[in-house]
C-alpha cells in the first residue's frame, strides 16, 4: 500500500491534550483526523455524529488517516462503531468480552490486534489494548485507566503521528505499551535481588509469602508480554497491505524491545526458582544445625543419666546431711567435669 503523506503546515498550532478533560471516564470516545495537513478532534455524541455522516469515507478518499480512541467502551457505542466501519460481527465481540490473549488476526480489509498493558498497583494487573487497523483509520478501544496518549511518542503532538499514516499511530501505540514493560521488568529484578538477601539472612513464613507472591508477579508479566513477540513477528514478516513498507523499521525496533524483555523475564523466572530452591536449602540447613544442636544436649544429658543410673539416688539424702563418703562426691565431680568437657568439645564443633 502506497500512503501519501502531507506534511502539516508551519503556522499549524499544536492542538491541546487529546481529549485531556475527558481522560478515564467510563464510554468516552474521540475522533481525530487528519487531512490535507489539518488537525480535527471531535468527543463523544459530536464524534459519533461525524462518523454517521460519512467522516471516514471522507477521510478516505483525501488519503488521510483518522483516529477513533474508546475508553472503557460501552457495548451499544462498539456494535454502533462495527457498523459504522463495517467491521466483522466476531472483532466487536472480542473487543466487548475482552479476556483474549495477545494475538493478531487478518479479518476482510482490517488488521485486529490485541496487547495488553500492565497496571501497577499493589498486584500487577493486566489490561486488554484492541487495535483494529483499517484503510485510512484506526480503531483503539481499552479500559479508562490506560492513556493511549501518555507515552513520549506523543509529545510532539497528535498531528505528527497522524501525518504519517494510521499505520504510524499504530506503532505508537505498541511502542507505548512495550515502553511501560520495562519498569516492571526492573522493578521485579530489584525485587528479587533484595529477595535473595533476605533468604540468606532468614528463613520465615513471611520470606516464603514473597518469595510466592514475586514467583506470581513474574508469571502475570510473562504472560502478557511473551506473545507479543509473535504478534511483532509477525506485523513485520507478513505481507499486509495496511503497513506501509517505511513503517516496517518501526516494528522491528519494538520487536528487538520485546527479544530483549523475554530474554530478562526468563532470567527473573530462573531467578525466582532458585531463591525458591535456596530458600528450601536453607530450611533443611536450619532443621539440621537444630538437629546437632539437639544430639549435643541429649549426649551430655545421657552421659549423667548413666551415670546417676548406675550408682542410684537413694544417697542423695545422706549427701545433703554431710553423711555421704568421700566415693559419692568423687562421682559427682567427674560426672560434672565429663559433662563440661562433652559440652566444650560439642561447641568447638559446632554442635551446641
């Protein structure tokens, strides 16, 4: 596919935050086009109106490139968008259900394609990205939460992206998702670094809470991240007439990102086993030292109980009263001496 690609005016101001006093409520959509190097925004009923009135076909036939952005979209604004942009029953579906893996699909004359953003918070939580790319437009839908316009891609502006095609906006898009992995990624290799010092120092229930709770931290961002490589493979090896050939560079660097964060997650995850396995190791490390511990006192305590067994108790009253001979104090001294050398030999090696 051949793009054209007007370059916007110098005197063009640069228009304010997209949809910036709308951001995070529940059902709010916003168009922007891009045409003939003019920037148009419209929000909510006003961008629903422009779409029943042919915007997109206009949009079309002027080789521009147009935008529909909706936040936590309700299921009479998807089925009314499908309709509009006369998407397949089966892509609106996806977007309303949600809980797809990341993936792409080639369906009629559009590209559907999912990714998922991490939210941090107190447990990582993941939230579905549908990218739909058609002829001349681009269709993003996402939960209110995520700001499709919070990465550095766009800080010079929605016009710039727009200018190059939908096709550039959506590598913005993918490229934001992709950007915001990497705190997570370095997040959990500090995580876990710190993980392993406290493993070392102790070994408690609430080291194993960790160590389980960063085990699943690392599998929730795996399972977000790792398929995205594919849906990257495949976005820069297959032929699609949607990408234009220029773009193709782009997709490539976000996909040499994602290499690179699949590479560092099966670190992390061979890291979190082997803290699991030291800190296992060092339970029966633990149990042991109690268990020499526990022989030492049982050899001194056995040491004087043979002895007071073989030569009885029964004089123990005579010994209080001075009557005793001089035989018993004899076996009690030795008695005493044997057991504090055992107890000094058995703490020279470690044992008490």
């Amino acid at each position: 596919m051949t793009n054209t690609r007007p370059e916007p005016p110098p005197t063009t101001p640069a228009p304010p935050p997209l949809g910036s006093e709308h951001r995070g409520h529940d059902g709010h959509m916003t168009v922007a086009t891009f045409i003939e190097g003019t920037l148009e925004v419209w929000e909510d009923e006003a961008a629903l109106e422009a779409l029943a009135g042919g915007l997109v076909e206009r949009v079309r036939e002027a080789k521009g490139a147009g935008w529909i952005d909706l936040a936590a979209p309700t299921q009479a604004q998807v089925e009314r968008i499908g309709e509009l942009l006369g998407l397949h029953p089966l892509i609106a579906e996806d977007i309303l259900e949600g809980n797809q893996r990341p993936k792409l699909e080639v369906t009629g004359d559009v590209v559907h394609i999912v990714m998922f953003a991490l939210d941090d918070g107190l447990d990582v939580r993941t939230q579905e990205i549908d990218l739909v790319l058609g002829p001349s437009f681009l269709l993003s839908a996402h939960p209110a939460a995520w700001d499709p316009r919070g990465g550095h891609q766009f800080k010079t502006g929605l016009a710039s992206i727009l200018k190059s095609g939908p096709d550039h906006l959506l590598w913005a898009l993918c490229d934001s998702v992709v950007d915001a992995y990497f705190p997570f990624a370095d997040r959990m290799e500090d995580a876990i670094d710190a993980l392993q010092d406290a493993v070392m120092e102790r070994t408690d229930r609430s080291t194993l809470e960790r160590v389980f709770a960063l085990k699943r931290e690392v599998i929730e961002v795996r399972r977000a991240v790792t398929p995205v490589r594919e849906v990257l493979n495949q976005l820069t090896n297959r032929d699609l007439a949607l990408i234009d050939p220029g773009e193709l560079l782009y997709f490539r660097d976000i996909y040499d990102h994602v290499i690179r964060l699949t590479d560092e997650l099966d670190n992390d995850r061979e890291l979190v086993t082997a803290t699991l396995d030291v800190y296992l190791s060092q339970v029966n490390n633990n149990l042991s030292a109690i268990m020499k511990r526990l022989t030492g006192v049982t050899v001194i305590i056995a040491g004087i109980g043979a002895i007071a067994g073989i030569f009885g108790m029964s004089e123990a009253g005579l010994a209080f009263s001075g009557g005793e001979a001089l035989g018993f104090w004899a076996v009690a001294i030795a008695t005493v001496a044997i057991s504090a050398a055992a107890a000094f030999v058995l703490h020279r090696v470690d044992w008490i």
